[in-house]
C-alpha cells in the first residue's frame, strides 16, 4: 500500500471517528473511538486506561473494545509490568508475545501498539492500547491512523477528568454547604433571593420554595434593610462587605441578631450579575455575652462590698484580672497590679502559684502594713479548670478577726498572769498558814506535852487518878502534834526546798499511804527536775498529791503508774504570727524548742465517764482537778483528762517552762528583706510588689 493510499485511509478513518463520536462525550466518546478504529484497522482489542500520577498501580481501565466478545476482567487484561513499560515510552510502543486472560480463556496476543494521553500541561493523563492476535503488518498506517485521533482524545481524557472532579468538588461543596451552620443564600442584581442552604431554612423558619423569589430585606427590620440596601450598592460595585451586624426577623416574628456577609458575583466579563453571601445567627452568643457582661457586673458589684480580693494569673503567672474590696486595705484599686508578677501579691505567691499551676489547691495566711495599720488576708488558691490554665485565687481580709484574735490572747495572757498570781498567793498563804500552825499551835501542843509530862514526873506514884490523866494529855498531845504536822506537810512539805526533787516525789507517793489500800504505784522521772523553779516544782508536787488522793480514795484501783518528763518541743510558730512562707523557706533559721514538762498519771481502777477529752480552759466539775486546772493554766500548759467505767483514768498534763525560748521576730523582718532581695535578683527584670 503506498503512500497516497494510508494518507487516503487516515481521512477516511478521521471523518468516521469524527461522524460517529460527534455527538459523545466521556466514555461514550472512547466507547466509539475504539470501536471505530478497532474495526477499521481491523485491530480487535481496544483499552483506554486514566492515568494518575504517571504510575501504572493508578491505572484504571475506563474503556475496552474486545473482539469476539470476549468479557475481561479489568484487573487483568493488561498486566502492571506491561502497563509499566507502555507508560515510561515517550511515544508508542509495539510489544509482542504477551498474554492476557479472560475468566476461562488465555489468548496470546502477537502485537500491542500504544499511545500516551497528555494534557495541556503535556502531564500523561491515559493510555490508549490496541492489541492483536496477528502481527501488524504495516505498523506505520496503525501508528498514523491513531496519531490522528489522539489530541482529541487526549482533550477529551482531560475534560472528562475534570469533569469527574468539579462532580466531586460540587458534591463536596454541597455537603458543606448543607451541613454548615451559616446561612449561605445567593441574590440577583435585584437582591432577590435565587438560592439557600438548609441552615438558612432553619434560621428563618420558611421552606425553600417561600424564600426562592423573595427579596431579602423581606426579612429584617426596617432599620437593618436600608442598610442593607446600601451594602448592597456597594457589593455590585464589585467591593466586599464582612461583619455586619443586624436585625432580622423569623418566621415566629421573633427578631434575630445575626451578622452577615457580602461577595459580588461576576460573570464570564468581569461584571457583577449578583451576590453570594452568608448570615450567621449570633443571638444565642449575644444573650451569652449579656448574661456575662451582668454575671460580671454582678460579680464585681459583689467584690465592692465585700472584703475580699478575687484576682485570676496566667500560666506564667503574671496577674490578668484583680479586683475587690478587700484592695482598699492595701491602698490600691481594682486592676492596679494587672500585668505584673503574681508573686509580688503576697510573701511567698511564688510557690503557691506554682503547685495551683500544678493541679493542687492552696491555702495561705498573710500580713502587712499600710499607712502603719496592719492587714491580715487569708487566700485560697486553685487551678482555673474553666478556662484550661492559669490559677484563681480569693483572698478574704482577715483583719478584723486577727485583731480581735489578738485582744483575745492578751485577755488570755492577762487571766494567765492572774491565775499565776493566785496560785502564788495561794502558795504564800499556805506557806504562811503552815508557819503559823509550826510557830503557834506546834509549839503551844509542845508546851502542854511537857506540862504534862512535868506533872506526871511531880505526882509520882501518888494521885494516881492526876497521873493517870496527865499521860492522856500526854498521848492527846502527841496525837495532835502528827495531825498538825500532817496538814502542815499538805500545806507546805519541808521536802519541797530540799536539793532533790525525785525524793520529794517518792515522799508525796509514801505519804498518799497507797500501799495501806492496796494499790501498787509504779513512778519513771525522765529528766532532770531538779533545777526546775519553786512554782514549778510545787505545781508537780500538787498535781502528782491530788491525783494520788483522788486514786486512793475513789479508784479502787490494783496499779498506778506516774511518768515526768522533761524535754525540748518544737514549737508552733504559727502560734507566735510568723508567716507560713518563713516556715518554708527560711532554711536558716535557728531551730524554736520548747522546754517542757510532761506528766501523765494513770490507773486501772473503776474509771469515770468522760465523753469526751477536757482541755485547758473548760469547765471541770471536781474540785481537786479544778484546783489542778488551774495550776496548768496559769503556767501556760494544757491538761487532758480520759476515762471510761471500767477502764480507769489517764491524767495527762504539759507544762511550758519560759515559754519560747528565742524571739523569732527579729529574724523574720531580717528574713523578709533578704528574701525580698534574693527573689529580686532572681527574677531579674520582674518588679517586686511585694507587701
């Protein structure tokens, strides 16, 4: 065949495939395009593949034209390797000897010819593959044949590709546009509406079949749509219009906030044919920011009469909101310390804002001063869960309470020094009392023993009825010496000023005459005693007296057990107004003790109730532990009585020798400065508030 007879079958191949596929489009149009040449060339076996990225595992067959209508599985006609080779040739490929499989037949294929479909970016997007049983015998009229169908078909390839992909994208778009919560509507030139989404439906409340028509401004208030319409002029000069807010109305005339937008819409000119835009319904967030806004001046009216300080730090804890008016007592205003570090608040903020940052809950108690007055503020602090960091803290003024606190332990310090007083005099009394029964009464007793005794030794062996009644002056006497001896014993025991006080102890335990009823006393003395002060000494000696006479006389009990210990205590600092934070973190303070004296006197006897334990200061019933009450409290210990029926009684007493032996207020100014300078240096550039 010459040359004049291919270019003749080129022609006539064209205008078929140009008649016959005219009218297509997609596959339709491959559909007649293989069919088309297929038969012409007589070639059996057509396939269009869709490229996608220039892989072969993105091939996919969209087309297949078979001869002898032989049905193929489409995921094996032609296999990867192939469709590989085919797709890395610039132009076309002829490859013989392959096999491709239907269900139930292999059919070995002698020749394969194939084309790449490019783009208008000369991207391959298709492969057009034509296969024979036979060999090709003049390859040259298949391959000029094919060549001049495959820009069209290349063309066709693409737009179908888009095709499928603006019905994704629409698809897509449509599914937003449905699901948003927006009002999405689409206006003329007229500002009549042309289209809606449901949210737009649900906003108002009309179907769209109501809304399609209707001009827009329908819908507000008469306010909102004249503005409107001017926004509307200004969109169709092509400008675009963002957050207006406006007042519409719903299909329950019920009036609606809502904010809204504006786009113009052009045509294929450049001119604007209409509007697209959407409509927000902010009612709900208004009503919110309203409730809030009042929440908020409620709140703060609340803090204005209060005395209390509300203030909220950030995660690096620096103070976003402070107000209240418990600020006045440290003579600022509401918001003054907003944007500075939290920690310069009180003395030791730093620590407590770091562990509410962490989770925990904090409390503290804090002083200072302003225009010399003292302040007093107790503060709690937590992290702020509602926001998702940063910590809140409340402080309430204190003062008034510390203040009263205050008077109250000086009222409690003068009763102290009074009760100390009394038992002073008390013991002065009785010192004197039991001078005067030795002085006066001893020694009259004395002297009527040895008149008695004179006139015994004077009558001899006569009057034996004088004889007889001097020697009952004689015994009487005696009698009455032991039991003036004994009440001056009680009064005041000789063995109190000797040097050793444990035997003073071991004498009062002889003289309760407990072994007379029974009762094994057991007595451990921790400590030396011995050096211990007379007040202190007598105020043992009466508590361990008192306790064994109640025991003999009322226990009834097998043992007793008497333990006095003396050691140092840590004291309470809080008890002496030194801040928790000194407590903390001033590492190099001396250590506070207390020298104290602890005695704990117990038995097994019949025990009495007591319900519950009582401390210094309440009201105790029997005399003798009154009396013992007494004695610890103006030495400014604590007592503790416990006992059930049945179980006995356990006396517990602690006694504070000097009190705190070092002052601690001179440190903890000194403390404060220097921890003021150290957080400065620290910080660096942050400025210290503190108090």
């Amino acid at each position: 065949m010459d040359m004049s007879d291919n270019e003749n079958r080129i022609c006539i191949l064209s205008k078929r495939v140009s008649d016959y596929v005219g009218r297509s489009s997609g596959e339709r149009y491959f559909n007649a395009l293989i069919s088309a040449i297929s038969k012409y060339l007589n070639v059996p076996y057509g396939f269009v593949y869709s490229v996608a990225d220039n892989s072969e595992d993105c091939c996919t067959l969209i087309v297949k034209s078979t001869g002898q209508n032989t049905n193929y599985n489409e995921k094996t006609i032609l296999d990867s390797s192939i469709l590989e080779q085919l797709l890395n040739d610039d132009n076309y490929s002829f490859i013989a000897d392959i096999n491709i499989y239907d269900f139930e037949n292999q059919l070995k294929l002698k020749s394969l010819v194939s084309f790449p479909l490019r783009d208008s970016d000369n991207n391959i997007t298709g492969l057009i593959v034509f296969a024979n049983t036979e060999v090709l015998i003049n390859q040259k009229i298949v391959i000029d044949t094919i060549e001049t169908q495959i820009p069209r078909a290349a063309s066709e390839l693409e737009r179908l590709q888009i095709k499928n992909r603006l019905k994704t994208f629409e698809s897509n778009y449509n599914n937003l546009v449905d699901s948003t919560p927006d009002a999405i509507w689409e206006l003329d030139i007229s500002g009549r509406i042309i289209s809606i989404n449901n949210s737009c439906k649900a906003i108002y409340g009309y179907s769209e079949k109501v809304m399609i028509g209707k001009c827009y401004t329908d819908y507000m208030t008469n306010a909102s749509a004249n503005n409107f319409v001017e926004k509307l002029a200004l969109a169709e000069q092509g400008g675009s219009i963002y957050n207006v807010l406006s007042d519409h109305i719903s299909r329950e005339n019920k009036q609606i906030r809502v904010s809204y937008n504006i786009n113009p819409k052009f045509d294929v000119n450049n001119s604007v044919i209409g509007v697209i835009g959407t409509t927000r319904d902010i009612s709900a967030s208004v009503r919110a920011q309203e409730t809030i806004k009042n929440n908020s001046e409620l709140f703060s009216s609340i803090l204005a009469k209060l005395p209390l300080i509300f203030f909220r730090v950030d995660q690096n804890g620096y103070i976003v909101d402070i107000r209240g008016n418990g600020l006045k007592r440290m003579g600022v205003e509401d918001m003054d310390w907003v944007d500075k570090p939290g920690y310069g608040l009180f003395l030791g903020m730093d620590e407590k804002i770091d562990s509410a940052l962490s989770g925990n809950t904090v409390f503290f108690e804090n002083r200072g001063t302003f225009n010399g007055k003292p302040w007093w503020f107790y503060t709690s602090m937590f992290f702020d869960s509602w926001s998702g960091f940063g910590a809140v803290g409340f402080s309430v003024d204190i003062t008034a309470q510390k203040c009263v606190e205050e008077q109250l332990v000086e009222l409690l310090n003068n009763n102290r020094k009074l009760a100390q007083k009394l038992v002073e005099v008390q013991e002065d009394e009785r010192r004197n009392l039991a001078r005067e029964l030795h002085d006066e009464l001893g020694q009259s007793v004395t002297a009527v023993k040895s008149l008695a005794t004179a006139i015994t030794a004077s009558v001899g062996n006569q009057y034996t009825e004088v004889r007889s009644l001097a020697n009952s002056i004689i015994d009487l006497s005696g009698r009455l010496y032991d039991v003036v001896n004994n009440i001056m014993q009680r009064l005041r025991p000789d063995i109190i000023d000797g040097l050793d006080f444990n035997e003073t102890i071991k004498n009062c335990i002889v003289r309760s005459q407990l072994e007379a009823v029974g009762v094994n006393c057991e007595l451990k003395i921790t400590g030396n005693i011995n050096d211990l002060e007379e007040v202190v000494k007598v105020t043992i000696y009466r508590i361990v007296q008192e306790c064994l006479t109640n025991v003999s006389k009322h226990a009834m009990a097998s043992n007793v057990t008497i333990h006095i210990q003396r050691g140092m205590e840590g004291s309470d600092l809080r008890r002496k107004k030194i801040y928790d934070a000194v407590q903390r973190d001033h590492a190099n303070m001396r250590s506070v003790n207390r020298d104290t004296i602890k005695i704990n006197i117990g038995d097994d006897g019949i025990g009495m109730n007591v319900n519950k334990k009582m401390h210094t200061g309440k009201h105790v019933k029997r005399h003798g532990l009154q009396g013992i009450n007494e004695r610890v409290t103006a030495m400014g210990g604590s007592l503790i009585i416990s006992g059930e029926r049945g179980k006995g009684v356990n006396i517990q007493a602690v006694l504070v020798l000097g009190g705190i032996n070092h002052d601690v207020s001179h440190d903890t100014k000194n403390y404060i400065a220097d921890l003021t300078k150290m957080r400065a240096v620290q910080h660096g550039s942050k400025k210290i508030h503190t108090l």
